[in-house]
C-alpha cells in the first residue's frame, strides 16, 4: 500500500552527484509540483555525473543543470532542514549526517539502500548497466513508496 507524498523531500548521499540528483530528477519527473524536492551531498566535491546524466536521459528525466551542493551549503544559502517532511538518505555517510543535524527537529530520515555505481564496469556500456541498475532502483523504491506512476 502506498502512502501519500510528503510536502517536501530531501534526498541525500555523498557528494550530490550521482544517486541523490537522481532521485531527484526522477521524482520532480514523476510527481511533478505535488511535492518540494531537493538534494544535497555530504560534501560537495564533484559536479553532476556524466553517467547518470545519460540513463536518466533514456526515461526523459533532465539532470545536466544539476548544481551539486553540500549540506552546509543548503545551511548558508537559507534552506532549512526542519523545513522537510522527509529526507530520504542514499548512502551511509549522508545518513548519519542527516540524523545528526536533524537531531533536534521532528522530522524523518530513511535509508534507502541504493548501489552506488561509480568504479563499476570498465567499459562505457558496463558502465551504464550499473549506473542503470541504481536509476531503475530509485524507480522501484519510489513505486513502492508512493504507488503506481507512468514516465510521461
């Protein structure tokens, strides 16, 4: 049974460049302005991967104007964590990030376990089987949390 979107969606992993823009992207996609959807990273190191860019090119999800930005950023630039209804966690890292700035706020934070793609494959194409792999991931977990939809 699915449950009803939440007002607002942080998603979180490393460096906000491969699984959490992702997530992103595809839920704006799917659930469009019915829900607030952000994404962050532990760190802000990398800019959007070019391998995600593509797989979620292939279901129409556009990510090549992703800015990747760090949890501290989101903090010196305004945004609040207390302002979420959720932040889902797609890495181990940014979950406990998560948890200890949300410690004092009553909000909830999920891990959602989500390969992480990058290093997999030696080719280009076993490349984008992984990468894949992890897009087709966020498609379930969110079918499964939020109930049927179609890629328009």
């Amino acid at each position: 049974m699915s449950k009803s979107l939440p007002q607002s969606i942080l998603f979180c992993c490393d460096h906000n460049a491969v699984r959490s823009p992702m997530a992103e992207g595809i839920m704006k996609k799917l659930f469009g302005t019915d829900t607030y959807v952000q994404s962050v990273g532990v760190i802000n190191d990398l800019e959007i991967d070019g391998f995600s860019i593509a797989v979620c090119e292939e279901i129409d999800v556009e990510l090549s104007r992703h800015r990747s930005r760090s949890f501290d950023e989101m903090e010196q630039w305004g945004d609040n964590l207390s302002s979420f209804d959720l932040i889902v966690a797609l890495s181990p890292a940014s979950q406990r990030r998560a948890l200890e700035l949300t410690r004092l706020f009553h909000l909830t934070v999920e891990y959602w376990q989500i390969l992480d793609p990058t290093g997999i494959g030696e080719t280009r194409e076993t490349k984008l089987v992984s990468y894949r792999q992890t897009r087709d991931q966020i498609l379930n977990k969110l079918k499964e949390k939020w109930g049927q939809f179609a890629l328009t």
